[in-house]
C-alpha cells in the first residue's frame, strides 16, 4: 500500500534508515562516547535478530513464560449499549506483570546478555518501566540499576517493593527536584560509566537510536498477534485500530501490524485537565519539532524551549514527546492522534469495569474511552483497542482522587 508517498510494503527495510531516522525525526544527539555505545548494540542487534538462536530463545520466552499470545476479546455488552459498532480489546493486562513494557524489556535483556553484558540500567518514574526490567533481568541472572528520585520513592512503595523482591537494586537520586528527569540524568551518567559492562534499557520507543526501532520491533508482537487473530475471530480485518500514546511503545507495536493495511489508525494523547500548556501531556496535538534526550521529534516546550512540565492523570502518558515514529506517522497523516481528558478516562476506566468485567490501567482507558467515542459517530464497523495493562495498579488512587461511581 503507498500512502502518500511513502510505500508501507517495504516500510520496516526504510524505516528507520541506517542513522535511525524516520523522515527527519529521530536519530542520536548524545556524546561521541555515547554514540560508541549506541553504535556497538546496533550492530549487535542486527547480528542477532537474524540469529535463529536469539529469535528462537524469544519466541519460547513470549509462550512459556510470558504467556503470549495474549487473547482479543469481543466487548460484547459495551458493543449493544452504544450501537451497532462492534469494539475488541487486545489484553496485554494478561501479559506477565500485567502490562506491554515486558515485551521490549524482555528483548532488551536478552539482547544484553547475547551481548555478555552484565548489568542493566534504567530510571523509572512511576515504577512501571523498573518492575518490567527488574524482571527481565531477574529471569535472565543479569544485575539491574534501576535510578528512582527520592520524590518518586516515597509516591511509588509498593513499585519498589517488587523492584527489591525481584532482586533489582533502586538507586535513589536525591537532586534537583528528585523526580523523573534527575532519573534520567543519573542513569545517562552511570550508562556513561559503565557502557563496557551494562546496557542501557530504554523504557518506551524513545530515545537516540537504535531504541525507537528495537523498542518498536520488539513490541510489534502485539500487532501481529492481533491481526491474525482478528482475522481468524471475524474473517475480516478492523475499520479501526486504537491505542494511547504515552512515549508511544504499545500504540507502535500495535500500529505496525496494520500499517500496511486500509485501517484507520488513532493515537489518544492524555488531555489530563485541558489544554492550558502544563495542564496536559499531548505532545503530538500541541506540540513543536525539537530535540531532548537524544533525539528530534515532536515535543512540548516552555518558554525557554525546554521541555515543558506535563501532566496527566495517567503517569505512563506523562513524557512531555513521543517517539520519532510517531512524529513521521503524524506528518505523513497516516495515524490520526487525537486526545482524551482525564474525566472522559474516568468514566471509561468505570465503564469497562463494570459492564466488561475488566479493570484497565489508567493509560488504557484513554484508548477505551477514545474507542467509545469512535464507535458513536462511526455507525457501524468494528474497532479494535490496546488494552495496554490492568488496572490493579491505580484503584487507590482513582477511588481516592475520583471517588466511587
Ligand atoms: C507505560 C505505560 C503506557 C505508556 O507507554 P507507551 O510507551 O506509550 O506504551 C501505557 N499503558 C501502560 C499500562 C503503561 O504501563
């Protein structure tokens, strides 16, 4: 299929091309240093990826201990309460440790270790990213730094409780404000450090490359997983394909099994209160081309063109850009972004809930609610959703915040 230019037939061979660019968005504005670093786990993974041993070593790890593949389900009541318009929903809430991020964490560690790496390192902000590596690196035997602020600490217990019980070792960063950026900043400096003996496991389709496209790569599973079984559940593909956009690894990994398909695909960005500049995450909708942490895209500036503050009430979705692809699928028009704001997420995270028997992480039900919005105006058709995680994680703080519906 050429779509504007661009033919997604031989999409993955083009896309990113070999200095990791999608159009003009992406790359590696880091250190000479770093830029060393980047290079040797690029040539690694291209070496590797081919290597029947690595994609054979994956797929049983996806099976046998991931429980891949994770199920489409028919939202058979939501369907008939809002018309004609049949919704699915694909359940990466089934996947081992309840969300998508163990499908790229799970490639990234493996990949270290065919590397003979002894360490991983990353930060985490609300703590998802950590438990994700912390588990891959726990059933790999590989060492785990994972950088936290202390602000973030005390916020997330019980997210570095599992971090400790899996054997991780929580590295707190007591500077600046003490949250997710001085994270970032220590663990640049560590990977710094120690690039001949750890890699650095970026968290989302970010990043200087290779990240965006490995990232993208091993989370495509979960398009072609559900293509297939779309297929075979319906005889047919979905009119259209949604998910929500936070740094933007499960809307990618989804989107990039339809890419080449006549199916219209959304990305929901977090609209959090409105559209007041620090009010919101969507950096797609309202923001502008610039570089931070080591790559061109779109972002959300202040005044100054540093990165804006974000808010959401979804701590996954609140990263002030998204990845490169995402910054080319916008421009080429091919994925439409659109944004959900945190009362419309509410009432979708109830909604669910209750009629479905499904409890979605907050960063999910910005896809449901999105989803449930299509459904109205479209008439007729099928849509199908990202269930990016289970909710289990954000009842607390959603009775506490928002009540009991
Ligand atoms: C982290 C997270 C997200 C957002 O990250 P993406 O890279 O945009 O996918 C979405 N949903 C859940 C459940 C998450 O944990």
């Amino acid at each position: 299929m050429i779509f504007n230019n661009v033919d997604f037939d031989t999409y993955f061979k083009h896309y990113p091309n070999a200095e990791g660019y999608f159009g003009k968005y992406g790359g590696a504005y880091i250190s000479d240093e770093l830029k060393q670093a980047m290079q040797e786990i690029n040539e690694a993974y291209f070496t590797i990826c081919k290597s029947t041993k690595f994609i054979n070593e994956l797929r049983s790890i996806r099976r046998d201990f991931q429980g891949r593949p994770t199920p489409i389900t028919h939202l058979d009541r939501l369907s008939n309460a809002l018309g004609n318009v049949q919704l699915y929903v694909k359940r990466e809430d089934l996947n081992h440790t309840g969300a998508h991020k163990l499908n790229h964490c799970m490639g990234e560690v493996l990949l270290a270790k065919f590397m003979g790496k002894k360490k991983v390192i990353a930060e985490t902000g609300a703590g998802q990213h950590g438990v994700a590596l912390a588990t891959a690196a726990a059933h790999f035997g590989l060492e785990c730094d994972i950088y936290m602020g202390t602000v973030d600490i005390a916020k997330q217990a019980p997210n570095v409780a599992r971090m400790k019980i899996l054997g991780a070792n929580v590295v707190e960063v007591t500077h600046g404000l003490a949250t997710l950026k001085e994270a970032v900043d220590a663990a640049f400096d560590a990977y710094t450090r120690e690039y001949k003996d750890a890699i650095y496991c970026i968290g989302s389709v970010l990043g200087p490359h290779p990240f965006p496209m490995m990232v993208r790569d091993f989370q495509s599973v979960v398009g072609f997983e559900a293509r297939a079984q779309f297929k075979e559940m319906t005889g047919e593909l979905p009119d259209a394909v949604v998910a929500c956009v936070g740094g933007g690894s499960n809307s990618m990994g989804m989107f990039a099994g339809f890419l080449n398909d006549p199916v219209d695909l959304y990305g929901v960005e977090p609209l959090g209160r409105g559209t007041a500049l620090g009010d919101h995450a969507a950096s797609l909708t309202y923001g502008t081309e610039g570089i931070m942490h080591g790559f061109n895209s779109i972002m959300l500036k202040d005044e100054n063109g540093d990165p804006a503050p974000v808010y959401s009430v979804a701590s996954g979705l609140d990263y002030p850009s998204s990845g490169p692809e995402h910054a080319f699928l916008h421009d080429l028009g091919r994925v439409k972004y659109d944004v959900i704001n945190d009362e419309e997420t509410i009432d979708a995270f109830y909604t669910l809930s209750r009629m479905e028997g499904i409890i979605p992480a907050i960063e999910s039900a910005h896809a449901v609610a999105y989803g449930m919005k299509l459904a109205k105006t479209m008439g007729r058709g099928s849509v199908l959703m990202c269930l990016s995680g289970r909710g289990d994680k954000d009842m607390d703080y959603v009775i506490e915040k928002f009540g009991m519906r």
